[in-house]
C-alpha cells in the first residue's frame, strides 16, 4: 500500500525548470533547449518560469542526458 501511494506521489508531482535542471545535473540551458525541441514538455507557454514538469518528463530528461534512447 505504502509503495502505491508513494508511486501515485511521484506521479503526480509536478517540478519547476530549475528543479529538473538540478536533479538532472543539467543547466537550464539544456532543459529549455530539450524543451524547444519538443523532447520535454508536451504543451509549453512562451514563459518559462511557469513551466511545470512531471515525473515522465524527468525520466526523459535523464535518458536523453545519460545519451540513451526511450524509443
């Protein structure tokens, strides 16, 4: 039960563009430059310091950096 709702937490957690940026070990550079290119974040405003994250986009930024492929 415990994992589950730990599970659904993670989820539905939402992370700023600094926030993936640290956890990634990535500069904002690299996340909004992931982002224009349509590898992150699905449906962006122009702004991006209201640009929330969620735990996919995470993963993906953390494949794309370690130069791995989700497909």
């Amino acid at each position: 039960m415990m994992k589950e709702q730990f599970a659904r937490t993670l989820e539905d957690a939402r992370l700023t563009l600094d926030e993936v940026a640290v956890s990634c070990s990535v500069s904002r550079e690299w996340v909004i430059e992931h982002v224009q290119a349509g590898i992150l974040l699905g449906d962006t405003g122009a702004d991006s310091d209201v640009w929330l994250f969620n735990s996919r986009d995470m993963l993906r930024a953390r494949v794309r950096h370690a130069g791995l492929s989700l497909d």
